[in-house]
C-alpha cells in the first residue's frame, strides 16, 4: 500500500511540473505571438515608407531629366518604363480578384 501512496505522489509530482510547464509554454507562446505582430505592423510601415521614397526618387529623376532639354528622350524613356510598371502592378492586382 505504501508503494502505491509513493506512485500516486510521484505522478501527482510529475502532472504538477507538466501543468507549470504548459502554462510556462502558453505564456511564452502569446508573447511570441504579440512580438511577431508588432514585427509585422513595424515591416508594413517600413515597405510604405520605403515605397513612399521611391515614389519621390522617381518624380525627382523625371524633373531633373525634364529641365534638361538633351535629356529628353532620357524622360520618355523612364515615363514608359513607370508607365510599363503601372501596367503590371494593375495586371497582378486585377488577376488576385
């Protein structure tokens, strides 16, 4: 009979340490959660601003090769190339619906 009290404690001992460590894990698990969705809040702002950026590098290139008469042709050629762009961005937006 004692060996079965020894059994049901140890048992009792070990459930106890699965419950804490389940509990732990749990815990852990949330955070990670939280900590992966701020990192994905903070990677959406960065790729909008990076986009934001490019934005104006682009409208900056087209100004600087419009105010040279030469370099004309140098602004055809990034305006068709924006404009080829546009054109893809559309067609991939268009074939997710």
């Amino acid at each position: 009979m004692a060996d079965l009290s020894i059994i049901v404690s140890e048992i009792e001992t070990k459930l106890r340490k699965l419950i804490e460590e389940k509990n732990h894990l749990a815990m852990d698990n949330k955070r990670l959660a939280e900590e992966n969705e701020a990192l994905d809040k903070e990677n959406l702002a960065l790729r909008r601003s990076a986009a934001e950026l490019q934005d104006k590098i682009n409208k900056s290139t087209i100004v600087n090769a419009l105010d040279n008469e030469g370099e004309v042709e140098e602004g055809r050629k990034l305006i068709r190339e924006l404009v080829r762009e546009i054109d893809r961005c559309v067609s991939i937006l268009n074939s997710k619906e």
